[in-house]
C-alpha cells in the first residue's frame, strides 16, 4: 500500500497530509498506525514528532483503529443551535457508543468535527463521504439502520 501511494507524490514536506490522507482512507480500519508514519518519516525524510503533530492537529486523523463507517457530527454553534447535542444523544443511543469509541461490530465510529461549510441545513453529520443535514433525531435512526441492513 505505501509505495503505491508513495508513487502518487514527490517526497517533500508540501505532500505530507495528502500522504497521510491517503494511507488513512486505504487502511481497512481507517487510522494512521505507528508503522504507517514511521514510513511516511523515512519517505519524507520529517521526523516522526513532527508527522505527529500534524496528525494530532487535525481531528481528520485517526491514530486508533476506526470502524468502517466514520461519523462525524457536527458540533459548531450553528449546527448546536439547531439541536447537534439531540442527535448526539440519539446517536450514542442507538449505537451504544460515545464520541470517539468504535461500536463492538467495528461497524461505526462516532466522531466530532467543526463546521462543515453547510451550516444552511443544520445540524449536520458526515458518514464517510456522504453529508446528511437537517438532521432530526427520527431521521437519524432511519440512516442508521439503513447502513446497518446494507453491512
Ligand atoms: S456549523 Fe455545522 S455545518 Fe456549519
């Protein structure tokens, strides 16, 4: 997996969070292990702090095993106002997990994020690619199980 993804770019600092970006969406479980930025170090030639550090900066970026559908929910004002704190609650109820845990099935990961630039339809969720805004608790669960019947 590395070298191909190694092979897509120059080995300069500039490329480091598209490396990271990939190796991260590659991984069956979503996250950035030791062994992975020891590599990027070595490629790059950045030490392994500093790779640490840009990971640990943005919250895109995982250094635990994640499951297969990663949900990020929104968590900025607007998205707060319109009840994101509702649909956590209904979220971590439905799949018996809070922020940051992975369900036992290693199905979902339940995740916080800031504004996702469509704060129009608050409040909003990301599950992988896919936004789901104008959330209500009802809606949730419908999306929820929807994933679940398709595993
Ligand atoms: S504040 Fe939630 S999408 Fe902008």
């Amino acid at each position: 997996m590395y070298e191909k993804i190694f092979a897509k770019y120059e080995p300069t600092k500039d490329n480091l969070i598209y490396i990271l970006h990939d190796i991260q969406d590659e991984h069956p479980q979503h996250y950035l292990s030791e062994d992975a930025v020891q590599r990027v170090s070595e490629y790059l030639n950045v030490p392994v702090n500093h790779i640490y550090g840009v990971i640990t900066f943005y919250t895109m970026y995982s250094t635990k095993p994640r499951g297969n559908n990663i949900i990020r929910l929104c968590e900025s004002p607007p998205c707060y106002l319109k009840g994101s704190d509702n649909i956590y609650k209904k979220l971590k109820t439905v799949l018996g997990v809070k922020a940051g845990e992975t369900t036992a099935d290693g199905l979902f990961t339940l995740e916080f994020c800031a504004c996702l630039g469509v704060c129009g339809n608050a409040p909003v969720m990301m599950i992988n690619d896919d936004v789901y805004g104008n959330l209500t608790e009802e809606s949730v669960v419908t999306i929820i199980e929807k994933i679940r019947g398709g595993k």
